[in-house]
C-alpha cells in the first residue's frame, strides 16, 4: 500500500505520474489475497484448492464483516447508489492507465470494500495523515455532497408525515418543490388533514390564521382514516373528506359546501352511464380543501370582494338571512322577499302580515317570521303558502330562534316564549321589564338567552323554566345577543401571524371586567341531567350604547368590550373567526374574533344599518336605506373588478345591481 501513497505524495504540477510497480500482480497475490479471501470467501478463495468435504459438517452462516446503524439494512439502505457523473469521470481516469496500475488500484478498493468498520475507519485514518493539503481540500469538498442525505425517503413514511406535519403552509409546498419523492409526501392527505384540523373553523395558535367552516364531524371521522393512511402510505386515498352541511348553526348560518371538481380525465375516459345508475363520489383531496378555504380567508383580511347589491323593497329592511342560493328579507312594509343570489331575481314575495316584519328565519323546508301585528307564520316559502299562523303574543314580535323542534320568540310585552312543537304546548318565560330584542337557543345545554331594553341580558334553563344568570354591564339598550363557543382562550394574546393589509382601528380598547349578577351563586349554573351538553362558554352582546361586549358564560364576567361605533349598534353577527357589527351611524365593522381589532369599515350605507348576516365567503347587510348589499369573498377569478381596502368605504366600484 505505500508504494501507492508514495506515488500520490510525490504527484506536483509539472512532474511525471508515478507508476507502480511492476511486480504488483505479485505482491497483491501474496499481500492482500488471503486478506480478500478471509473476508469474501465466495469471491476470492482458490481455484486450485480441494474443496472440503461438507457432508458432515454442519454450515455456519457467514460472519457479520459490518456494523450497521440500527435503522438501516446492510444490503439496502448502506449500499448508496453510484452517482453517474462521478463514476464516469473516474472510469476515464482509470482507462487512461496501464493495465497493472488498473488491477493494483481494483484491488485497494476491494481490500477496502471486503474490510469490517473498524479496519476500514483505520485504513481512512491512516490515509488521511498522508494527504497533502490539495488532497485534503479534494476531500472536503467531495465529502460535503457525500454526506447530504434525503432524510424523509430515508426514514418511514409514519415519521415524513410526522415531521411535515409540523411546517406552515408556505413551507409545505416549498418542500413539495424539493424533488418528487418530497411532492409524494408533502401533497399527501394525512399531511393536509392535518393543516385542515388546525386552521378550519378555529384560530390555529402557532400562525394565528382560521380557515372558514368545515363540518367538524367529518373532520373528527376522518381522523381515524388518516392516522391509518399514515401506517399505510401505499393504500388509496381516503374517502371521507369535505362536504357542506345543511344544518343550521346557533347563528342561523348555513355553511358552503365544498363540491369536488370532476378530472377532466375521468370524464373523457368513463363509460356511459345509463339511466339511473348514480355517479361514484370521487374525493377531494385535503390539499384542494386548504387551497380552497385559504384564498377565502386571504380575501377576507385583505378586502378584496365582489359586491351586489339587491333593490326591490319599498320600506327599511329590518331583518335577512341567507345561504349559498337564497336570500330572505323583511321590511318595513309588511312584505318578505325570497331572492335568488345567483341571478338576483325575487324568487317569491310572503304577503300576509299586517304590520313590519321584525324578524325571521329558514331552513331547508319552512321559514317562519315574526311581525309587529302580534303573530308569527309559519311559510313554505317555494310556494309562497303560508302554512301556520301561531299568536300567543300580546304585543309585536321582535325576535324569534328555533332550533330542531323548539322554537323561542322574544316581544315587546316583555316575554319570552317557547314553543314545542313535539310535544305540542308552549310556556313563557318572564323576567324582563322592558322590549325583548333578540333571543337565542341553544339544544344542546336546553338553555335560552336572551336580550332586553331593560340593558341586561339574561340566561334561561329551559328544564326548571327560570333565570340562571343575569349578566349586567351595559349602559344602552341591549339589541342583540349571540351564544358562542370558542376553540381558544379570548384572554391570551393573538400569535404573530401573516402580515394582513387591513389596519385595526385605533379606537379598539379593552375594559376591565364588568359586575354581574347571578340569580343563584351557591348552586350550579344548571342542574346535571342526563344527555345535557354544556352551555356555550361565551356570549357577545351588542347594545345601543355603541359597544359590543363579549361575556364568559361560566363566571359572568365581561371579558372584553369593543369600542369603534359612534352611534347605537342595531345588528351583529359571528362566527368562529370573526364578528360583524351594524348600526346607526350607518357603518359596518368587520371585528377579528380573537384580538378584538377591527379589519374593516365599510361606509357606503345610505342609512342606519338595521341587519347583518355572515357566512363563510360572504355578508349581507341592509337597513333603512332600502337596499341590500351582498359582499361576496369567493371565486373572484374572471367576474367584475375585485374592490375593497380597509376603511376606505370604496366597495362600490364594479358593482352589480340587481331590481
């Protein structure tokens, strides 16, 4: 072996390569043959030599020459692959050499080859004490490529999920761009079921972003699926995934649905179909899912919306609701108007009660209203026909909320009712002194909330039909209250996340916390019985004292107020990421739920803005001016121009009227 380190020392810009010598075949045959041959029998044992008689001996397995990590199989995962370019280069410089030179260099790299670890770290380490330093900088830069390891196809596939699982969305797909084998893992559905668990429907506490609403208990369903998919990367894709849901919320909101886009592949390549035969679901996967919900949330934070505006009632409008296709309105003159939000077209006009419609709601079969002639109707509002008219009232309705088969209605003569339409009867719950304005139910808990001019806001067991809590703090009539439960604690303070072009309002101050006032302290809030939920963990109010106050349930105490509005607050409206506010001073604000700043103002109300509606990609908003404006954050791509900045009230460019 020194002969050949010798030659390399000796190797100077300008001076002759060094040859070995010629006795090399000898002296590998005498030196380094019995090495090779004690290491790799099977290889280099000797032709000439008898083989022994084995009948009666009993085999030994070879012996283990090399000690591998315990993660890795010797004859897989420690046998890297060759680099062509490399191997090619060397193939070169080896042609280029006497044919003794050739045999003496193949046998070093098999003496090395053949060698346990140990000797082999001994061979490196003699090796590297005879290198000159242009040698030693050859090394160091070979090595620093050798050494680079694509560690997520290295390790299993349950711990690339693992670690992916912890990236942000942008670098996520940056590591998707790395190679395919990372694009395989990273647009994975275990990684993206995991993103979408953390962001949809709830403020994700390591960036501070939420995504707009995914039905909760799908995703829970899927979570089992996914952890499998993580056991078994290899199986097909996961055929639970996002669909919208028809149920109502607690806010009367009913969530979009996320439909899959057909492959355009699948479509030219299917067979026909018959009559009857129904299409297979193909599912969408979670990445889409993401993609989707996110470019919704950017559009939200940075204003950028489509608006519409809906002409048709001849008085104020004084309440709304509506979902992906439909619209409904009340008004000042005793009318209700169901729209089509695609086309803009009035679907069908509900003539029947005699004074302003103060209040109403839908689902998928009925819409039920509420007037100031006492009454309630029960409408089929496809058809126009008014099914039921239910009066029980002494004075005008102003709010009504049913849920399931319970329906609770708020009135000017200070009461609240209930009414079961299982079990047929009805009861009234008393407590108020003044106007009832809105009032809320919530199934789950059998508990009622509800908000009065008497500026308290008061919680109802529906089970010992009486007050349990009394919440006290505002200074105004109270006009609206909104049950809530919240996936994060209100008092911890908002991650630094995305930078977002809105601005908050300077005006957002917090207040220290309120008095209250409960009907019982020494017993619990509700009495436990079986299959009853917990109450929601916080309420936000809105009062005309131009404040909107958030609530913990539990203890009674005022969490937070909000200041931005100069005049009363007639509307509001939540969800999980953020809260919407109209009122007298004809502005509406767009509040983030978490840190309590304002987004977004919008100025260009002609009037006091009586009702406001959210939803996932959109609001609504009318009042006394007549019109209803329709703010809508999705699909952007290709339909009129995208306006709205933070405050600016310049939302009316580009707009689309609609009579």
């Amino acid at each position: 072996m020194e002969f050949a380190i010798d030659g390399a020392r000796e190797d100077t810009p300008g001076s002759p390569i060094a040859s070995i010598p010629p006795n090399t075949s000898e002296t590998v045959r005498q030196d380094i043959g019995p090495f090779l041959r004690n290491h790799i029998p099977q290889q280099y044992s000797s032709q000439n030599t008898a083989e022994p008689d084995t009948r009666n001996v009993q085999l030994k397995p070879p012996p283990t020459n090399t000690r591998y990590c315990y993660r890795h199989r010797p004859d897989l995962k420690c046998r890297r692959q060759a680099n062509e370019p490399t191997m090619e280069q060397l193939q070169r410089g080896m042609e280029k050499l006497p044919a003794a030179d050739q045999q003496a260099i193949s046998h070093v790299w098999n003496l090395f080859s053949a060698a346990p670890a140990q000797m082999r770290k001994l061979m490196l380490q003699g090796i590297l004490q005879q290198c000159c330093f242009p040698q030693l900088s050859y090394l160091s830069g070979a090595v620093r490529d050798l050494i680079r390891i694509d560690f997520l196809s290295t390790l299993p596939p349950e711990i690339s999920f693992k670690i992916l699982s912890y990236l942000d969305t942008a670098s996520l797909c940056r590591a998707a761009q790395v190679s395919h084998n990372w694009r395989v893992l990273a647009d994975d559905d275990v990684v993206w079921h995991k993103m979408c668990e953390q962001h949809i429907d709830r403020k994700c506490d390591k960036c501070g972003w939420g995504l707009p609403l995914l039905e909760r208990k799908r995703l829970r369903a899927s979570r089992r699926t996914m952890e499998l998919r993580a056991q078994q990367p290899q199986s097909a894709f996961t055929q639970q995934i996002t669909a919208g849901t028809s149920r109502l919320n607690i806010n009367g909101k009913r969530p979009e649905s996320s439909e899959p886009t057909p492959d355009p592949a699948t479509v030219v390549k299917r067979p026909c179909q018959r009559e009857g035969e129904v299409t297979p679901f193909r599912p969408q996967p979670w990445k889409t899912v993401f993609s989707e919900r996110y470019k919704v949330e950017a559009n939200w934070r940075r204003g950028r919306c489509i608006k519409r505006e809906f002409k048709g009632h001849t008085d104020g409008i004084l309440c709304l609701q509506f979902d992906e296709q439909t619209l409904a309105t009340g008004s000042y003159d005793s009318t209700i108007k169901i729209w089509d939000i695609e086309t803009g077209e009035v679907l069908q006009t509900l003539t029947g009660h005699t004074q302003a419609i103060r209040c109403l709601q839908f689902d998928d079969t009925k819409l039920i209203s509420g007037s100031m002639d006492h009454k309630m109707k029960i409408w089929n509002y496809r058809t126009g026909q008014c099914i039921s008219t239910l009066a029980g009232h002494e004075d005008g309705v102003v709010s009504l909320h049913f849920d399931s088969t319970l329906l609770v209605s708020a009135s000017v003569d200070n009461t609240i009712k209930v009414w079961n339409f299982t079990e047929k009867n009805t009861f009234t719950l008393k407590g108020h002194h003044d106007w009832v304005n809105s009032v809320r139910i919530d199934s789950g808990s059998r508990t009622v909330f509800s908000a009065s001019d008497d500026q308290t806001i008061k919680m109802w067991d529906l089970d010992a039909r009486c007050c349990v809590r009394t919440f006290e703090g505002h200074v105004g009539h109270v006009q609206q209250v909104i049950p809530i439960t919240l996936h994060h604690r209100e008092s911890s303070p908002a991650p630094p996340g995305p930078p977002s072009r809105s601005s908050p309002t300077p005006s957002h101050l917090t207040s220290p916390p309120t008095s209250f006032r409960a009907t019982s302290p020494t017993t619990p809030l509700l009495k436990p019985t079986p299959n009853r939920s917990p109450p929601p963990s916080t309420l936000i109010s809105a009062a005309l004292d131009g404040t909107i106050k958030f609530w913990d349930v539990a203890t009674g105490k005022c969490t937070r107020t909000l200041f931005g509005h100069v005049e009363g607050i007639w509307a509001l409206a939540a969800d999980s990421l953020r809260v919407i506010s109209g009122a007298q001073d004809s502005m509406v604000k767009v509040w983030d739920l978490k840190s309590g700043t304002c987004q977004r103002t919008l100025t260009n109300n002609r009037g006091p803005v009586t009702c406001v509606g959210l939803g996932d990609s959109a609001m609504v908003t009318a009042g006394e001016d007549r019109v209803v404006r329709l703010y809508r954050f999705k699909d952007l791509e290709g339909e009129g121009e995208v306006v709205g900045r933070a405050g600016d009230g310049v939302v009316g460019q580009g707009e689309e009227v609609v009579e």
